[in-house]
C-alpha cells in the first residue's frame, strides 16, 4: 500500500528548470504535472519555507492533522520513547538539534546539492553548549535528524518547550510544534532576510505563534565564544521564569 506519493524530476530537467525557469512560472509547472496523476492521488501544493510571504498557519495546521492521521502510531511510538528517556517531567523539555554526518545520498552524482549536515553547517564547540545547558536543565535531549523517520522528527518538534537549531532544513518541522513553544537560531548573517533581523524560519514561527529569538554567526562554522553562550542560557532562562509565572 502506497502512503506516500514522490515526485520527481530527472536532475538534469530540475536544474534547467531552476537556471532558466522564472519563478512565477514554476507554480504553473507543478500544477501541470500533477494533474496528470490527479486520478490517482489526493494532493495538496505545498510552498517551500523560502516563500515565506505564503505562509498560512490554517494550511500547515491541516498538513500536521495529514500526517497525524498517516503515521499517528509512529508518531506515538516515538512520544513514547521520549517520555522513557526524560528525567525530571516538572521540567521544561529543550531539544538541540546538531548537525550529523550527510547521508550517502548526498555523495552520488543524484543529488544537485553535494555539501549538507555537518559539511554545509556545524558549530564546532555544540557539545560545549549540550553542556551548559544540562548543567542546569535536566531535561535536555541532544539529536541528529540525518536518516531519521518523519515520525521521529514529528515527535521531538511537537513535545519540545525550546528548541535550539542552527539555521537549515531542520527547522521546517516547526510545523509540527505546539504553541508558544520556543525556537533559538543560530545563524549566519549571509541567511537572513533584508532587513538583517528576521530569517525564513523566524517568519515561519511568527505565522504558527511561535517564540523565535536570533542569534547570529559570522559564517556557518563559527565557534560560539562565551557571550553568545550567555546569551542562549539568558533566553532559556526568560522563557523558564515566564512559564513558571503562568503555572
């Protein structure tokens, strides 16, 4: 039984596509292929996390009941998992997302994109970091989302009261996580936005309700030197004192 539908273009058509193709039409494009396989599956257009302009929070909201409603017992499966490894539940629960190998796809001549994970971005010194924190916080769960099943990304994303990310594709399972839920990106001022205070993920928060809080690197292998430490464990701190005042 086939619960997922792929599509994909030869890499040599993908590519021309993008160098020749203007953007407005590309809409256009998807929506002629896939009225061809419209007798055969249910589908919805998604605009990728660059769009940020097309953000809607109802559309992402019925995409997240989609997928429950596919791999729901995954999802639960994974929750479940995660609540054996918690230690103190009274706690707020914060995930740090590092960078891991690439997976072997990235390798082959099918992929147009050959640097990714760990190779494209790192922090160098994150475990210095994983530390700082759990110093303090008991309830810290440090993860590589490389080769991992959606469901195990649903259910970190949708259970976490702060996430801890560097900027990159990662960062689109916000779409999973729950409300007023915290997100800290670690960013390369090359990837933000023109105004140079927001990020294509700091607007994809803003449109689920999210709390979104930037802190920026020169390049995206930087070494986080002590301020910029100081200033992650101040805004976990802001967000523990505003929880504690509403409980």
């Amino acid at each position: 039984e086939a619960r997922y539908l792929k599509l994909r273009l030869p890499v040599g058509l993908n590519r021309y596509i993008r160098k020749n193709v203007k953007l407005k039409y590309i809409d256009n494009i998807i929506k002629a292929i896939f009225s061809i396989i419209k007798p055969f599956s249910e589908f919805q257009i998604l605009k990728g996390y660059d769009a940020y302009r097309s953000f809607n929070k109802e559309v992402f909201s019925d995409f997240k009941k989609a997928i429950r409603s596919i791999i729901g017992e995954e999802i639960e499966e994974e929750i479940s998992k995660i609540e054996a490894k918690t230690n103190n539940k009274k706690q707020i629960k914060i995930v740090i997302v590092n960078r891991g190998k690439p997976p072997s796809f990235y390798k082959t001549k099918e992929s147009e994109i050959r640097a990714t994970a760990a190779e494209r971005r790192s922090i160098p010194n994150m475990s210095e970091l994983v530390e700082a924190v759990g110093s303090i916080y008991d309830n810290v769960h440090t993860i590589h989302l490389e080769d991992k099943p959606l469901s195990y990304q649903f259910a970190y994303f949708s259970t976490a009261d702060v996430v801890i990310a560097q900027h990159g594709a990662a960062l689109a399972n916000l779409i999973f996580s729950r409300n007023d839920q915290l997100v800290i990106e670690i960013v390369d001022r090359r990837n933000l936005l023109n105004n140079a205070k927001e990020s294509l993920f700091s607007e994809l928060s803003k449109t689920l309700s999210l709390q979104h809080r930037i802190v920026v690197t020169n390049h995206g292998h930087e070494i986080l030197d002590q301020n910029t430490m100081e200033l992650i464990m101040q805004v976990i701190g802001e967000k523990v004192n505003s929880q504690q005042k509403r409980t």
